[in-house]
C-alpha cells in the first residue's frame, strides 16, 4: 500500500492569494506595515518611559503629527517622520524590496 503525502499549505499564503484577488492585497500590505511601526514606536517609548510630549520634542515636530503617527489608522506619514520617530528611540529604519 502506498503512502499518501499530502502538502501542508500555510493560510497566510492563501489569504494572500485571496486578497490579490480582490485587489486589495498591496492596501492591506500597507496597513499592516503601518500597524506595526506604530505599535513598534509605541513600544519602545513605553520602554524608555518616553512621554508623547518629550518623544514629539525629540522629533522635532508637533504632539499631533506624532499622534498621527502613532495612530495606526492614519496612513498620512511621510519617511521622514518614520525617519525622525526611529532616531528619537535610538533605532533606524530600515527598508527593503523582495
């Protein structure tokens, strides 16, 4: 009797394949992309007990751009501010096409 194989498919894979075909897979991407940049910053400022108002202070910039930033639902956030907001936290971004 011969065994059967069977081909383990990752979901992940799959849903992708389902958001490209709704056309909505390069949208999704950015969201989730910006989610978790926010949630990274957020993170580390709550690590190095970084109040919203020193952390904007050491971005240079205004409470509500780094509100904005911070909200994972805006999507209005420039590479310069992502630029700023990792440098304030003693990271850098760093980007990468595959």
């Amino acid at each position: 009797m011969r065994k059967r194989t069977t081909r383990k498919v990752g979901i992940g894979s799959a849903f992708d394949d389902f958001l490209k075909d709704e056309g909505t897979y390069e949208a999704t991407q950015s969201i989730a992309i910006k989610r978790v940049l926010a949630w990274q910053i957020e993170k580390a400022m709550k690590k190095q007990r970084l109040t919203k108002a020193e952390m904007a202070r050491r971005m240079e910039t205004s409470r509500s751009q780094l509100d904005r930033l911070l909200d994972p639902e805006s999507n209005s956030v420039t590479l310069e501010t992502l630029t700023r907001a990792a440098r304030a936290i003693g990271r850098h971004v760093k980007l990468e096409l595959v």
